[in-house]
C-alpha cells in the first residue's frame, strides 16, 4: 500500500468520525465545527483517491465531486443559518 492511501484513508476515517457528530433532537438537525471539518475531509479523502481521474476530466467522477461539494456546502450554510437564528 502506498502512503498516499494510507493517507487517504486516514482522512476519510478521520472524515467520518467527526461526521459522527451530527445530532438530530427536538429542535432539529445541527452539527457545530467538528460536522462541518467531517465533510471538509470526506471530500478531500474523495479528491485523493480519484485524483488521476480527475486530472483527465472523468465525467463520473466530476459529477460525484460535485454532489459532494454541493452537499457540503449546502451543510455549511444550514450551520449558519442555525447559528444567526439560534
């Protein structure tokens, strides 16, 4: 195994434990840094394994970092969103 999966897989190990972090409770569904940081890594670990398809414009690939990114993001703003209305 190389290191760059090793490294790869330590992000996204990394990624899904803090994920883990999200809760859903009476008030709804919240994560705080530590959900937002899990994405952030999933999505890293992501671009890393499937960086050489990437770099040759995979289609499939590209929409997948897309709907990850857009999900993400989409977290991210309902974090804020929470966070100015709480």
């Amino acid at each position: 195994m190389e290191r760059k999966q090793l490294l790869y897989g330590l992000l996204l190990a990394l990624g899904l434990f803090f994920t883990a972090s999200y809760s859903i409770d009476n008030r709804g569904f919240h994560s705080g840094i530590y959900g937002i940081i899990g994405c952030l890594l999933m999505v890293a670990a992501y671009c890393g394994f499937n960086w050489d398809k990437l770099k040759v414009h995979d289609h499939h690939a590209r929409v997948i970092l897309g709907w990850l990114v857009g999900i993400t993001t989409f977290i991210i703003i309902l974090d804020i969103a929470e966070a100015i209305l709480a």
